[in-house]
C-alpha cells in the first residue's frame, strides 16, 4: 500500500530523516541497500524526494534495517528514546575512536602482506601509509588503493580489508566501557577509516554492539582528524553544544584538536586500559 502523496508525510522531509538516520547508523546508501534488500536507485530517490509515494512497506523495510522505530522515521514520534544521562561536567554525547580504542593494532596485517607477496615489509607499510590519507578521505577507492598497493607489490591483486579485519582484535575492555556508557548516555564513533571498514566491523561483531546515535567516517565526511572541518560535522550531528562532548582518542594530536573546538577530551592508553577506563567512568558521573 503506497501513502497517499496528500497525507500529511512530506516526502521530503521523509528524506531529509531517512539520510540523517542512515549517517548516523554509520551506513552508506550502497551498505543500507545490501542490509535492506533495495535497490540504490529507490534509496537515492526517497533520500532526495524524488518518490512521492513511497510505499509503507519499504519505508518499513528501511526501518528495521536502521534499527528506528517506523514512526520516528515517518516523523510521528515526539521521542526517539529513553532520556539519557548528563555528566556533573555537562557531558551528553560520548565519542570514541576506533583503531586503538576500540580495536588493538591493524600493524599485523603488514606482516600478513609481505609474506603472501613477498614484497619487503617496509615496502608494504610505505605503500600503505602513502595512500593511506586519500583513502580514510574518500578521495582514493578501496579498489583504486588495492590496485595501486598490489602493482606496488609485483602481485596481480590485494584485499586490504581481509587482511586489515583478519589482523585487528577488539579491546574487550573497551567494549565493556562503551556497551555501560551507551547504557546512560548517547554515544558515537569518531573515526580516520577507509570506506566499508566501520560496517564490516560493525557486521563481524568487532566493535561493541551498541545503538551508536552517530557515527562519523572520515571516508565519507571528507575530512581527516585532526581538521576542523570533521570536529564541526560531529558536533553537528551530535546536536550537542561543544562543553557537552567527551572525546576519547589515543592519538593526543586529534584530542588537542578536539579541546581546541571546546569538546573535553581524555586519551586512551591501550597498555594501561584499566586507568584509562577509570578516568573515562570518572569523567562520566552523572549529576545529581
């Protein structure tokens, strides 16, 4: 059954919550379509409003894909979940790194590369770090970094992602960390990514399996840690005032960047992840 296009759904603003609801789920339209069995053709045109009578039943189907209640999707919903907690600090909205934080080290995975290609093991992490930041921009493709690194390498193709998923482990320490602040406040990733990898750790069961309120790939958002630009975009989406966001991050650079914008900010030590862990819970107790 398709709405009748003089309801009081505005296909438009429909769009407009569906693209908001997609980015922060952390998915792409090519990723929600594979999840929600669409094509990307009838995404693209119900994001932009092109479709003015979108049938239920998709809209339905894009729902559960999302995790959001069909309501809130439609614009019907007041709420979109329990009220969460603010920090004595002000804090409302946690975001958290992922390669360092939440995962320990991808480094394995140049190992991995050398010895199936025989290429030297410096060569290998070269390669990779001379690509690396027009990849986590989104201005190099996956295929485009996987030719160019393998034609580097004398071999006929590589998979990074194989290879940079097969290496990671998650920090089960963090993962604790990240399901007990989901519980009381909103959370999100803040991520320098190459494109698909937040999805397929997402799929795999490596990150923490929370209802992230936002997350922010550098891959899509265009902008690199420690820019201006991608701090502003997840403020943004936070729909936070800059005093009430923690950011934790194991690079001091990004979490430099991060207090220069107003946010707080605590760096990760994944040697000494229990400290770590107590500043967090420390910085996080809710006002009374």
């Amino acid at each position: 059954m398709a709405m009748e296009s003089g309801g009081s759904l505005d296909e438009k603003s429909l769009g407009k919550r569906l693209q908001d609801a997609r980015r922060a789920a952390g998915f792409t339209q090519q990723s929600l379509c594979h999840k929600a069995g669409l094509s990307y053709s009838t995404l693209a045109k119900i994001e932009r409003g092109a479709i003015k009578a979108p049938s239920i039943f998709t809209i339905q189907t894009i729902a559960e894909a999302l995790g959001v209640g069909l309501d809130a999707l439609m614009g019907l919903s007041g709420t979109s979940g329990p009220q969460k907690m603010t920090a004595a600090n002000g804090v409302k909205f946690v975001y958290f790194d992922v390669n360092g934080c939440l995962v320990r080290s991808f480094h394995r995975a140049f190992t991995k590369l050398a010895a199936d290609t025989g290429a030297p093991f410096d060569a290998v992490e070269s390669a990779f770090w001379h690509y690396n930041d027009q990849v986590c921009r989104g201005t190099m493709t996956m295929a485009e970094f996987n030719a160019a690194s393998a034609e580097r390498f004398g071999v006929a193709t590589i998979d990074w992602a194989e290879y940079y998923l097969d290496a990671i482990e998650p920090i089960p320490e963090m993962r604790e960390l990240v399901e007990w602040t989901a519980e009381r406040y909103r959370v999100g990733l803040l991520t320098n990514i190459m494109p698909g990898l937040v999805d397929a750790m997402r799929l795999k069961g490596t990150l923490p399996k929370v209802n992230y309120d936002v997350v922010i790939d550098s891959s899509e958002v265009g902008a690199l840690k420690p820019e201006a630009t991608i701090y502003q975009v997840a403020q943004e989406r936070a729909g936070c005032s800059s005093e009430e966001i923690l950011f934790v991050d194991d690079t001091r650079q990004n979490l430099m960047a991060a207090e220069h914008f107003g946010w707080k900010v605590l760096w990760f030590d994944d040697y000494q992840p229990e400290e770590a862990i107590e500043r967090i819970k420390k910085a996080l107790e809710p006002a009374t």
